[in-house]
C-alpha cells in the first residue's frame, strides 16, 4: 500500500493543509465596539425588546434619583449634627 499511490494522496493533503493555514490570517475588526453596542442599543430599543430595554433605562434613572436623594438626606443630617 505504500508507494507511488500512498504519495499521491499525502502530498495534495498536505499541500491543501499548507493553504488553508497561510490563509487564516487574523485582521482586527473594522467597526469600533463601543459604537456598535450604542447602535445595537439603539435598534433593540425599536425593537421586539424595546418594552425591557426602556424599563432598564427607567429603573437606571430611577436608582440615579434614589441615590441622589439619600445623598441629600445624608448631607441635610450631617449639616443638622453640626
């Protein structure tokens, strides 16, 4: 079984081995991430998942208001202490 015919298999194997590794080259992404998640952002706000990604952006500025008034309450507290 070795021989001319067990060459002629082995060496297109490893010729097409060869090609398909030299041709795998990385290149970075064109499109910046950051903007990417905006924009995908944006789109599942008009989308099927626009009702959960608006109450995401109303319990975010739910929180930001919470925390703003404890702070105040902290600050009113530590003013009345003096």
């Amino acid at each position: 079984m070795r021989g001319p015919r067990c060459a002629a298999v082995a060496v297109p194997l490893v010729a097409v081995a060869l090609a398909t590794a030299a041709c795998g080259e990385s290149k970075k992404p064109k499109v910046d991430a950051q903007a990417e998640k905006a924009a995908a952002l944006e789109r599942a706000r008009h989308d099927a998942f626009g009702t959960q990604v608006k109450a995401l952006d109303t319990a975010k500025g739910i929180e930001a208001d919470v925390n703003q008034k404890a702070q105040d309450r902290v600050d009113a507290a530590d003013k009345d202490a003096k």
